[in-house]
C-alpha cells in the first residue's frame, strides 16, 4: 500500500479490533469537540502519545496539513475579519476576540484531522467499513437506508484525507510536462482542470472499495454479519481507556483552571 491510505507496520494500534478503533475515532473526536482550551491541551499531549505508539512517519499528515492550512486562511477570514455595513470589505479590521474563538474551534480541527488521518492509515479499508457497519447493524432493521449510509461514510473516511496528495500529483503531471502556468489567475484555472480526473480517480478506489464490501456481505439495505477477530486482553484495556478518559479529561481542565487562578 501507498502512503496515502493505508501505512503497514508493526504497532500496537494495527493490531486493534476494527470496532474499537471505529469507537475511539467517534469517542474522542466527540470529546474533542466538547472540550475547553485545557481540555484540547490534554488531547494533544494524548494525541502525541499514540503517533509515536503508531510508527508512523509523518509524511502520512501532509495532505491533512496541507488541507487544514487552506481550512484555516478561509475560516480565520470569514469569521474574524470584521467590517462596518458602511465600509467596504477591505476597509474591515481584525477582531482579537473572534481570532482567539476561531483559534479554538481551528486546534479542534486539527485534532480531529490528526485523527482521521491515522485511523485511515492503521485500519484496511475492507476493517473501516466491517467496523462502522457493526455500530449500525442494529438500526438497518429499523431503517433499511442505515447501510446505505454505512458506504458512504466509510467512502468519505476513505477519500477524504487523501484528495489533496491526488491533486498533488496531478499537478506534478503537469510541471513535468511543462504545462502548469505563471500567473496566478491561470494556476486557479488549472486547480479547476484538475478536479475531472481527481473524481474520477476517487470514484475508481470508491468503486473497488464497494465491490470488497460486497464480498464481505454487504447489499444495499442489508448487512450480514461478518467474523471478526478474536476480541484481546488488549482491545479490552482500549475499551477501559476509553470509559476512563472523559474523566481524565474533565479532572485535568480543573486541574489546570486551579494552577492558572
């Protein structure tokens, strides 16, 4: 496998259960989502622990980089540059409290990116989709379009992360050849060409991902149950972090709301 979706090696985390790692990316990222600045201080420390735990190089975050970089030009404008109705926009100000709340919401982002981007590299493709599909088993009797909405998450965690080293090498393509342009107005032009080929290439990998998840008892509608692996001592200490790690989170933003006072 490529470095843009799946990273083989020998980790502790490549060897989870498939519905543990499904669990922890939704658990934490909810968390994530719900934390104050202490909160999201403490995710990173945690964060950091398990890329090293992962062995995996960093060259598998520089689409996620990348991507998160145009997310955060666009977001930090959008939401705090401020102007007067009467004023025209380039005649607005920065405004340092809507820096400092875009900041925030900007280092969720980016924790949640992280996320994604290494549960796509320790988790095959064919393990993504079994493992989602298993939390929503029980709803597709209930709602019959729940599996069908199992592939498209599944494809969205799957393409996502790695739409951006596909365009780069698209783009490389055309330096190559010597056809990408000077001025900044025809490279706009060019990034548009790109994206034909770039879904095209995306609903190739989408299509081959389907055809897996049919063999594996996937229909549309339905989901027949699979095998998974022997549940391990291991998986089971994951699933005790987990529990845990709410209250870790909550006892440490009071642990350091009372250092800072």
């Amino acid at each position: 496998m490529n470095l843009e979706v799946y990273y083989a090696t020998q980790s502790p985390l490549h060897t989870l259960d498939a519905r543990l790692k499904v669990a922890a990316l939704f658990w934490i990222s909810l968390w994530i989502t719900w934390s104050t600045w202490q909160g999201l201080f403490i995710h990173m420390l945690g964060i950091i622990v398990v890329m090293r735990l992962s062995h995996l190089p960093l060259q598998i975050y520089k689409s996620s980089f990348y991507a998160f970089l145009m997310l955060s030009a666009f977001y930090i404008l959008a939401t705090a540059w401020t102007w007067n109705p009467s004023e025209v926009f380039w005649q607005g100000h920065w405004s340092i409290d809507d820096i400092g709340d875009t900041g925030i919401i900007l280092w969720r982002i980016a924790l949640i990116f992280i996320l994604t981007r290494m549960f796509v590299a320790i988790t095959p493709a064919l393990e993504q989709g079994v493992g989602i599909a298993y939390f929503f088993t029980p709803l597709i009797k209930i709602f019959p379009k729940s599996a069908d909405f199992v592939l498209i998450l599944t494809l969205t965690l799957r393409f996502v992360p790695v739409l951006m080293e596909e365009a780069q090498l698209l783009g490389k393509a055309r330096i190559l050849k010597g056809a990408w342009p000077m001025s900044l107005f025809h490279k706009v032009i060019e990034v548009c060409r790109l994206i034909p080929p770039l879904l095209i290439l995306s609903l190739r990998r989408a299509d081959e991902l389907a055809e897996n998840l049919l063999a594996r008892g996937y229909t549309s509608g339905t989901y027949q149950s699979v095998s998974f692996g022997e549940w391990t001592r291991i998986d089971q200490r994951g699933v005790n972090f987990l529990i845990l790690w709410p209250f870790i989170i909550w006892g440490s933003e009071k642990l350091i709301s009372y250092i800072l006072k």
